[in-house]
C-alpha cells in the first residue's frame, strides 16, 4: 500500500471534526458546493477564492469548529501542492520549451506533409494527442488554433471536419491522462499508482478519441457546416525562428516521461519485488518527478540548442513557462484544502456508506459526482478534485488496477457537456468564430461523447480486469 494510501485511511478513521449525522453532512456539501457555484458562475470570482470560501463554508453548515476547519483547509492544500506542484510545474516547463523552440511545429508540419484528403482528420488528432502529452489544454488551443485555421482554409475542408478531431485529442489527454492537473490531483486524493493510471488512461483515450473526434467530426461538420473564419491566422512561435528541432528529437523528448512512467508500472507488475536491484532503480527513474525532470533536462539540448537558444535564453523559457501556472497551483492547492474538509468532516465515510446501503458500483458513483460538478461550475479541474475529495474512501479496498480506473471515471466524468460557464467554451467559439447553437451542437456534443464514452470504456474494463 501507498504512502498515500495509509494516510487516506488514516484520516478516514480518525474522529471527525464534526458529530454531525448523514443528513446535516449532506445537507453541508450542497451547501459548500452551491457556494462554490454561485461564486464562480454568479459574481465571477476566482476558482481559487471559491474553493477557499466554499470550504470554510462547509464546515460551517457541518458545525465544525471553526479553527479545526481551516486546519483541514491548510492541510490539504499543503498535501496537495507537495505531491503535484513540482510535476505541473515540469510539465509548464517541457510544454513551454516545446513551443518557444518550434518543436511543436516541426510535430505539427511533419505529420501534415504525410497526410491529406481523408486522412487529414485522423492526422488533426493524431498531432492534438501527441501535442497535447505535455501542455495545458488552454495553451494546446491556442497552439493548434494556426494549423486548425491553415489546414481547413488551404485544404477547402469543413472547419469542424479538421477542428473537432484536434479538440478532442486536447481534451481527452487533458482529462484522462497525466501529467495534465486534473488527473493528478485525483490520482494524489485517492493514492492510485501513476504508471497505471497513465497506462489504462491510454488504453481508454485511444478509443474514445476515435469516436469523438475523426468518427463525429463528420456528423458534426453536417451539423454546422462553416468554413475558416476569413481573419488572419495567428503567428506560430517559430517563424521567428531560423532554425528548430527534429522530428524525432522532439517526440523523443515529448514521450520520454510516458515511456519512464510506464517502464516503472510494467516493472512492478514483473518483477515485484521491492528489493530487486531493478525495480528499485526504476522506482527512481520512473518516479513522476524525475521522468519528467529528466524530459526537462533532455529538452534543453533536443529542443533549446537545436533552436539556437543560448543559455540566457533557455533561462528566459523556464522563467516564461513558470509564470502562467500561479493560478493553475493555487487552484489544484485549493481543491486538495476542499477535499481534506470534506474527509475530515465525515463526509468521505458518509459517502462509503451510502454507496454500499445503494448498491451504486463505485466507479459508476464517481462518473455521476463528477458530471454533475462539472454541469454545476464548468470546470473539469474543480470537478475532478471536488469528485476525488467525496469518493476517496472507496478506494481503500479496490486493487491497484481498480483504484487507477476510478481516477479515470471521475477524469470521464469531468468533462462531461461543456456549455456557457465553462472557459473552454467561449475559447473554442471565438476561435472558431461560432454563434453559441454551432459550438453547443459541435464542441458541447464531441465533450459529451468523450465523457460518456470514456466512462463506459472504464466500467468495461472494471469487469475484465
């Protein structure tokens, strides 16, 4: 069992911070989350600040001493920054080497000169899948919007033929596979082991992003047939530049911390054996923070020096890549203070409870918690973490494999029918210069997909392993 894990099922067992019974706790988190919802949708404020004043206000409506609350708060905040700070912060740095450098256009260029007519969908979401491994979903739209653009207009294509596919290869990486935020903090909140997260989550977003994205592409540009919006396509980073990296420099560099994290996962499943010299140097190696430090190192001499990017310069990109993460940390850090609320509140063992009084599948709970915070705020990040906070405790008892596919149903579940309080709506619309109808029947259905198929890929896979 896990670090992690045991201090789960320590905190679980230890005395709640409030005496309060099964109906006034969960009277406490529709309050605490409502409050969450009105101050992100109603008067716009920052999730971080939500969360934060959502918490204090569940453990109010629990009648929680006050100071024992925001202990709980202070607490998991500072447990959830210690365990995914350090690997959102890599990762901002490896997606930001990768575009300042124009490695991500030298992935984008090589696979489009290899494809066209009807492969040029499956090569949009090949490229968004590969793109999207290392890089927020936000800065994936706003560097695939050029290619999305110049693909549809050059190649007389359907706008939404090329962009669904490019979407959904962001979006599913973006809620099912790590190092992306959302994964693991759900992956920290219920002790799962990474390198089988990260392998099951591929095994579901292959099929799922098939689906959502080259299958309903050509439903959807039916739906909404428009063309590219007649405007200037945005520069791509690295036009200014007079030279970038490989090909295969790159997506060496891009799949480095995949193939570590994985090579640790198949490892312990072979050797298993704490104390063989092997697994124990992939303990290391394959350890999400080395992985991805040693993509970051590998990126500076693949991708930097190839540029022509000299060491003032090299400097300047980590600094860059940092900067945009602030609110990202605060946020993840925040949600982790709202899940050890929850925890310490009785919640997490109120959930336990009710979820074997009701027969409700584990898995299947987790999807549904999830949806319906997403419907409710519009964010997947807050979705999966508020998710992960409430089912904890069900994960005490699953196996490895079963523990890794409840981060995924509650990742599924996160992205479940985007619509107008979510920032990736009006992100996608603008862009692609869509009335709210169009991006409601393209972008809101292929999300919709995604989660739904995600989730019964998952459920499927809990019954045959």
């Amino acid at each position: 069992m896990t670090r992690l894990s045991v201090e789960m099922l320590a905190a679980d067992t230890v005395e709640p911070i409030t005496s309060a019974g099964h109906a006034q706790l969960g009277l406490a988190v529709v309050a605490g989350i409502a409050v969450i919802v009105l101050l992100i949708t109603k008067f716009k404020l920052h999730a971080f600040l939500a969360l934060t004043i959502g918490s204090l206000a569940l453990g109010a409506f629990a009648g929680a001493p006050l100071d024992k609350v925001i202990l709980s708060f202070t607490t998991g905040l500072g447990a959830t920054v210690a365990g995914v700070g350090v690997l959102i912060a890599l990762g901002a740095i490896l997606g930001r080497m990768l575009t300042d450098s124009g490695g991500a256009d030298q992935i984008v260029d090589t696979i489009l000169a290899r494809a066209g007519g009807r492969s040029m969908p499956w090569a949009m979401v090949l490229i968004a899948s590969v793109i999207g491994l290392p890089l927020f979903f936000e800065v994936g739209v706003v560097l695939l919007i050029p290619v999305v653009l110049m693909v549809a207009r050059r190649g007389n294509y359907s706008l939404m033929r090329i962009g669904i596919p490019a979407l959904a290869g962001l979006s599913v990486m973006h809620g099912l596979v790590p190092p992306h935020p959302g994964p693991l903090v759900a992956i920290d909140a219920v002790g799962a082991n990474l390198g089988v997260t990260l392998a099951l989550g591929v095994l579901v977003a292959i099929p799922t992003v098939v689906l959502a994205g080259p299958l309903f592409s050509r439903t959807a540009a039916r739906w909404v047939d428009v063309p590219a919006p007649d405007r200037m396509i945005p520069q791509r980073p690295s036009e200014d530049l007079d030279k970038r990296p490989g090909f295969g420099a790159t997506l060496v560099t891009i799949l480095l911390p995949v193939v570590l994290m994985l090579a640790k996962a198949l490892v312990d499943i072979v050797v298993d054996d704490p104390t063989h010299t092997v697994q124990r140097v992939f303990d290391v190696v394959g350890s999400p923070m080395i992985a991805l430090l040693a993509a970051v190192l590998l990126g500076i001499f693949t991708l930097g020096r190839p540029a022509g990017f000299s060491k003032e310069r090299v400097a300047q990109v980590v600094e860059k890549g940092l900067a945009p993460i602030a609110g990202i940390l605060l946020i993840v850090g925040a949600g982790g203070g709202f899940k050890q609320t929850l925890i310490d509140s009785g919640v997490g063992r109120m959930v336990l409870e009710i979820s074997e009084n009701w027969s409700i599948p584990a898995l299947l709970l987790a999807w549904l918690i999830a949806v319906a915070i997403r419907l409710a705020t519009g964010s997947a990040t807050v979705a999966t973490i508020s998710a992960a906070g409430l089912v904890a405790p069900l994960a005490a008892d699953m196996s490895t494999t079963h523990t890794a596919l409840l981060v995924l149903a509650i990742g599924a579940g996160s992205l479940f029918f985007s619509h107008v309080n979510d920032a990736g709506f009006w992100l996608v619309k603008e862009y692609f210069g869509l009335t709210v109808g169009q991006n409601v029947k393209t972008w809101s259905v292929m999300e919709t997909i995604i989660s739904v198929v995600a989730g019964g890929f998952v459920l499927l896979l809990s019954l045959i392993l």
